[in-house]
C-alpha cells in the first residue's frame, strides 16, 4: 500500500479537491477488502488506512472485520484472509468508529466558513463574517486539537496570516460584543442540530448501561440509577423535540423569544445530558470504566455540551433580563 502511494505522490497535483501540491496536504489513503464484488451481496473483510501528512506517511490503521459470511475461495486467494482469520474478529459497527477517529481531520473540502474582527475606521471595531478557499495563500491548518473529549472530532485550529478578504466574500458586518439579529437565525436554526448530537450520545450511552444492567438483574441500587438515568435521558429528548419545534421546520421568522427558547432548551439539553452519562456509568458499574465498552468516551464527550452559545450562566442572565423586560441584548451578555 506504500509503494502505491508513494507512486500517487510523484503526481503534483490532486484533481477535485484542491489546487494544491499533496506533499502540502494531510490525507487518508484507505484500503477496504471484501468478501466479493457487488456491495449488495459482499461483506467487509478489513480496512487498512495511512494518514499521510505533508508527503510522509505518519500514522496507520489497520483492522480486519468480521463479515458475517463465508468468504468465497477466490477471494482468499486475492486478499490472504480466510474465515478463520475473522471467525473472532469485531463487526463493521464496531470497527467504523476507531477508523473514522483516525481519518478524521484529513481533506475534505475547500472552503472554509469563519469570522474576525476588524478595526473599522470609521464603525469601529467589527466582526467579519467570511468564506475563504483552503487553498489560499496564509491558509493554514495547526494540528493542536488534543482535548479531554470529542477527539475524533479533529477540530484543529485554521491559522490566518496575512490572508487578503475580498469585499465579496464578507456576508455579513456587524458591531464587535453586541448582539446582532443573526444570531436568532442561528440560535433558532442551529442548536437543534447541534444539540441532536448530544442526545444521541445519552441514549447510546442508555443502550450500552441497560444491556449490562439487566445482565446483573437487580441488585438493589443499579434499578435507581437506571431510573434516573432514563428519567435524564427523557429530559434531553423533549427539550430536544421542542427546539426543532422551535424552528418550525424552518417556516419562521426567528425573533429573539425564539433564540431565548432555543437558548433555554440548550442549556436543559446539555445539563441533562451530563447527569444521564454519569448515571449510565454508576448504573453500569466498574465495567462502564473500561474503553472497550465506549461508555467512558461518551461520558468526555458530552462535556463539550456545555460550550456551545451560549454557557449556561450567560444563558440565565440573557433569559432572566428578557424576563423583566430589560434588553437582554446587552453587550456583557455576549
């Protein structure tokens, strides 16, 4: 697989994706084997992956897969792995998980979508809301992402040096620190989604306490905690179900009781969220502690919850001086 690719590297350039050398880029060259030729009747045998940053291989993954099949004699003779090779080995559903980690944060796409500030001589200083090619000159990209969760998120840090703006590429000029009217577009529109996420991670985190919860049966105390647990979870779902009902399905002309709705239900969602992974692990027990299990990693993850527009505490004082009628939109809310 090295030699290919160091075969594909002797090209300069990689045709539509960017306009720009591969020895310059971080990317995944990744290799799947298969039980046969048609997706539809074939299953994965093994997926192999080399992370390739600035024209030298850094990193690998390799894993086989079970395929829950036989797998054909000629195959084998293809690919060198046999039925006995898999017999014990995980399903694809466990093994995409590990795989997209480690791809994650390679190319995909060409345009970046961000904001910074300006000092305006004439309105002061400003917020430019932006879009930028990847490929532009300044352009770079800090691999400095090692959080405490979300790790196979990627999210490193784009670096701006010295990068030139067109006129046309600004969206959106607003006052630095005010609230702007944008943000009950986005508060209204986005949060459901982002907030979906988190959701979805308790009741994976349900899933995997009630299978070893109901293992052990009930020994007096884990039936409370899946209680509670459950209890959060439902939590998190409702407040979830109001929010999209919020957006209306995106017939609505968010105003700023929108944005509060939205506002209030993100920080029940994160809240409760938080409470729900730590009552999987107390209901799951020492074996929650284990990285085999996943329920360590969710319970990190749903940490970065509490992050997203806007923290809890600048989401009470917000909602607290709409409430009395005060302009909650005053900039030390921001």
């Amino acid at each position: 697989m090295l030699d290919r690719l160091r075969t594909r590297l002797r090209h300069p350039w990689t045709p539509g994706i960017r306009r720009r050398p591969l020895g310059t880029l971080d990317f995944v060259v990744v290799d799947v084997e298969t039980t046969g030729w048609l997706p539809e009747d074939a299953g994965i045998t093994e997926i192999g992956a080399v992370w390739v940053a600035c024209g030298r291989p850094s990193a690998e993954f390799s894993a086989l897969v079970n395929p829950g099949r036989a797998i054909p004699a000629d195959i084998v003779a293809l690919t060198g792995i046999t039925d006995a090779m898999v017999s014990q080995a995980p399903p694809v559903g466990a093994v995409l998980p590990g795989f997209l980690a480690f791809a994650s944060g390679c190319v995909a796409g060409d345009l970046l979508v961000t904001s910074g500030q300006y000092d305006d001589p004439v309105a002061g200083r400003q917020v430019l809301h932006f879009s930028l090619s990847m490929a532009a000159d300044g352009v770079s990209i800090d691999r400095v992402w090692e959080a405490m969760g979300m790790r196979g998120s990627g999210s490193h840090t784009v670096v701006l040096n010295n990068v030139f703006v067109p006129e046309q590429s600004i969206t959106l000029r607003r006052p630095c620190g005010e609230f702007h009217p944008f943000w009950n577009v986005n508060l209204t529109i986005a949060l459901p989604m982002v907030c979906a996420v988190y959701v979805g991670m308790a009741e994976a985190a349900a899933e995997k306490a009630l299978t070893i919860a109901a293992a052990k049966g009930d020994d007096g105390v884990n039936v409370l905690a899946i209680g509670e647990m459950q209890t959060e979870l439902t939590t998190a779902q409702i407040a979830l179900e109001s929010m999209i009902a919020n957006a209306n399905e995106l017939d609505v002309e968010p105003g700023i009781e929108h944005a509060n709705r939205a506002l209030i239900r993100k920080t029940i969602v994160a809240e409760a969220v938080k409470r729900e992974t730590e009552k999987a692990l107390e209901a799951t027990g020492a074996a929650g502690y284990f990285r085999r299990l996943g329920l360590e990693r969710i319970l990190r993850d749903a940490q970065a919850a509490q992050f997203h527009p806007m923290p809890a505490k600048k989401q009470h004082r917000f909602t607290g001086r709409l409430a009395m009628g005060l302009d909650p939109t005053d900039p030390t809310v921001q």
